[in-house]
C-alpha cells in the first residue's frame, strides 16, 4: 500500500492517504496530551503499544460481530483503516465512577454502576468537547436519530466484548471512548482502543494502567502501558 499524502494530523495519530482512495494509513505517535493538549508530553514507545493493542482489541470486535476501520496493521506504528466520514461525537461507556462523572456528581472513584452509562461529546478543540445529549446531536446534525440509535447499540456491545475479554486477564474496563463514522452507508467504529482512549484497572489492586498515569503524574507511565500490552497479548 502506497503512503501518498498528509491526510489529518490529531494529537496522537497522523493520517495519509493511499492509491486506493477508500482506505488511509493511521500512524500512531509518542506524543501524549490532556486536558485539550494543556498538558503535552511524550510516552516512549505508545505508539507501537497503541497500534498493536488496537488491533487485537478490532480483530477480536470483528470476530464478534461488530464492523470497525481496521483492515489490517502494516508495521510497528501504522494500521490500514477504512476511510471514514467521521461523526463529530465522542462516545463514553461507563462501566465504574471515575474521571469526569466522579468531579461532576461529586461521586468517589471506583463506585459502581448498576447498568453501563452512554455518554455523548461534540468533538470539538475550541470548545473543550462538551457534553451533549442525542437531541443535540440530532438538532445539530451531527448525526441522524437512527445513526444515534446505531451508535449506542454498538457501543455498548463493544462495551460488553472488551469486559469479558479483559475480565479474563484481571482488568477491569473502567470506561472507554470510541469513535464512530460512515463508509458506504454503513456506521463502522473508528480511532483506536488503547490505554490513551479507555480506563483499565487491575482486578485485584485497581492499580491504574491507562492514560490517567500521565494525565494525574502518577510515574510508571511507559510501564503501565507495556503491563497492558502484555496482558491482552495472552
Ligand atoms: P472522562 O472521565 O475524562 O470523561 O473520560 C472518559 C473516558 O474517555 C476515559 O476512558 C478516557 C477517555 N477520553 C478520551 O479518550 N479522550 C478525551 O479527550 C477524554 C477527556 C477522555
Ligand atoms: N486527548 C485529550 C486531549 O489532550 C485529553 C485526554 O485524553 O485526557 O485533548
């Protein structure tokens, strides 16, 4: 596949376009930011863990049934993914209290819940992602009331894939982020599933291994991800 032209360039990953105008090669970079790239840094070795760990988390979601980007990865740092028209929503499944519901509600981290919460954003730098809700969405044209419909049913069994996988090796899914977008008519997931997009806790200590070492200066940043690489590679 031909690595023709600068596509998009985000935070963490670049993309490029290729010969076939259908796909691009995401490439995945050491650089980590928080709190909308107030906080910038470098996690050695990210991008290869995120990259890998993407796709054995795609694979695995493919083989349950859930259609995403992912064709195939290319080498160490860069993927082949379907081009998509991205819909300019985060989705959140919450599994646990922590982050940003634990501030807003004033609720302790690690409480539970007693079904997964959805959770929508509007993908948008200036305006620090906002909370928003389906109507919103739908009033903005951000994306149709049956794409929404689509969107939560397929978050929350990916929700429900990556938990039982990752229960199985002693993690707990905290939450995650995942990215949605159109390809030939159809909502395919997007972005990445890795330590930077998801809270991953150990079972038996809720030693955090995620993306919250770095954004809390919690040290171990780089080991923490390798421990996660590890675990899902088995
Ligand atoms: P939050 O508790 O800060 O709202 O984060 C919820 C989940 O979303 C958590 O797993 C981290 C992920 N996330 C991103 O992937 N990108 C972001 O910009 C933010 C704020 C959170
Ligand atoms: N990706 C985010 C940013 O810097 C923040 C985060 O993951 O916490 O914009």
């Amino acid at each position: 596949m031909e690595k023709r032209a600068l596509n998009y360039e985000g935070k963490a990953k670049t993309l490029y376009t290729t010969d076939d105008p259908d796909l691009l090669i995401q490439y995945f970079k050491d650089d980590a930011t928080a709190f909308n790239a107030k906080k910038r840094g470098t996690i050695e070795q990210k991008g290869i863990v995120n990259n890998r760990m993407s796709e054995i988390f795609f694979t695995l979601l493919e083989r349950e049934g859930v259609r995403t980007h992912f064709v195939k990865r290319l080498s160490d740092r860069e993927m082949l993914v379907r081009r998509l028209e991205i819909v300019p929503v985060e989705t959140v499944v919450r599994n646990l209290v922590a982050g940003s519901l634990a501030k807003r509600l004033g609720r302790e981290e690690g409480g539970d819940l007693p079904r997964p919460i959805v959770e929508y954003y509007y993908k948008s730098d200036s305006l620090d992602d906002p909370m928003i809700l389906e109507d919103h969405a739908i009033a903005f044209g951000f994306a149709t009331e049956a794409e929404l419909a689509t969107i939560r049913a397929m978050a929350l069994k990916i929700n429900d894939v990556l938990r039982r996988f990752l229960d199985a090796r002693g993690i707990l899914l905290v939450d995650a982020k995942f990215e949605f977008g159109r390809y030939k008519g159809e909502i395919l997931l997007g972005d990445e599933i890795c330590p930077d997009t998801c809270r991953f806790w150990d079972k038996a200590t809720r030693e955090k291994l995620d993306k919250d070492r770095f954004r809390r200066d919690l040290g171990n940043v780089e080991g923490a991800y390798r421990e996660m690489m590890e675990r899902v590679s088995h």
